[in-house]
C-alpha cells in the first residue's frame, strides 16, 4: 500500500518539527530502522540505520540554533517527495566547517524522501546551498 500526499506531509512536518525543537530521539523516530541518510557533501558519505544517522544530527543541532523551515513547495511520487525548503536561523557553533559566530543564516535546503508503507521516511537524501552559507559566514 503507497501512503498519500497527506501522510507524507505529516511525516516530513513531523520530521522538521523535530528538528526545530533539536530533538534528536524525535527526529530518529521518523525515520526506519534501516534507513539510508544521506547529506550530500557530508563528510561521512551516506548513513545506514538510525545510529548511522544520529551523528548527524547530533552535530547539526550543535551548530544551528532556532531554526525554521519554510517550504516552498513539494512535489510527489509513489512513495516519495521532493521537499524544496528554506531554512532560517542562527550559526552557533562550526555549520558545515564555518565558524557560524551566532550569526543570523539562511539558505535552500532540498530533500528528496522515500517511504516505507508504513509512513516512516526510508531514505533521506538532502541538498543544501553552500555557497549561500559560505556568503554569509566569511571567514576573516
């Protein structure tokens, strides 16, 4: 059985949700088992498996603060979504390798979702702009 556009949208605003509050048992929890995450230019490569994917997370939340998703829009398949969002928040700690400084930071992140029947997300595949963060965290 494929989920709807509706069960999807919970689920990733569910899964954002989490990510807002820092959440990172929350944010596990939306994910399967053995789920393949997968940040594009992250050091590790692709992830397996929640544990696989906690240090990213752990990490992150380290290095942003008061983030927000605003999403622009979402497209749909059987069993997937593209997510074309904005982020919007505070660079806290080293995003991305950057001395964020508390500096105020947005910029475009791109998701492309896979589901289990079961609505859980089963592969994350994300893309974010860099060159827009590397704008507004210079490095002198």
């Amino acid at each position: 059985m494929t989920i709807t556009r509706e069960q999807m949208d919970a689920k990733m605003d569910e899964h954002f949700g989490f990510e807002a509050r820092d959440d990172v048992e929350g944010v596990l929890a939306t994910l399967t088992h053995d789920v393949e995450h997968d940040i594009v230019g992250w050091p590790t490569g692709p992830t397996h498996g929640r544990e696989g994917a906690r240090p990213f997370y752990e990490i992150l939340f380290g290095d942003l603060a008061d983030g927000r998703i605003e999403t622009r829009k979402r497209l749909y398949g059987d069993g997937f979504m593209v997510d074309d969002s904005f982020w919007r928040g505070r660079a806290t700690g080293m995003p991305f390798g950057l001395e964020g400084r508390d500096r105020p930071l947005e910029f475009r992140l791109l998701h492309v979702v896979e589901f289990a029947p079961d609505g859980d997300i089963s592969r994350e595949n994300v893309w974010l702009d860099l060159a827009a963060i590397m704008r507004q965290l210079p490095q002198d």
